[in-house]
C-alpha cells in the first residue's frame, strides 16, 4: 500500500453514511484479494458502488521514498533495541 487519500475517502463515506475501517497501513505488503477495508452501513441502506473507493488508494510495487526513509528508521530502532 503506497498511499490513501484520506479527505476524499472519508467525504465518501458521509456521503454513502458508512463507518469505515481501514484494514491495512500504508506500507503493508498486500496480497490479492485481500480486504483494504471493511464498511458498515450506519443505516438500512444496502446497496453501495464500492469499486469509487479503490479511486483513493494507491497499490504499487516498491515503496515510496517517504515509505523508505521510515522503513529504515524503524530497522534502526530495532537494531538499537536489541544493542541495549
């Protein structure tokens, strides 16, 4: 997951009156068919064109450079965790 354009998803989801919950962080390795997100209508309302939603996130190959530079700052921790 390289990145979720937050705003627009949330104004999605008031306007479809859904509680969303994301399932997956940004830099999580994705595999097919795994859920993003789960969804639960706040009402009675049953029907929802969901394939909208995939429009606000971004699935790539590699990470982005944002994703790198906290990726090696989380194995820096890591190292230092385990030097104590």
């Amino acid at each position: 997951m390289q990145h979720i354009d937050y705003e627009p998803f949330i104004h999605w989801s008031k306007q479809n009156d859904l509680f969303i919950y994301v399932h997956v962080q940004i830099g999580d390795y994705l595999e097919e068919g795994m859920p993003l997100f789960y969804y639960r209508f706040k009402n009675d309302k049953k029907e929802l064109d969901d394939d909208i939603s995939l429009d606000y996130v971004i699935i790539g190959k590699e990470r982005t450079n944002v994703q790198a530079i906290e990726f090696s700052i989380q194995k820096l921790v890591e190292i230092a965790l385990r030097a104590i």
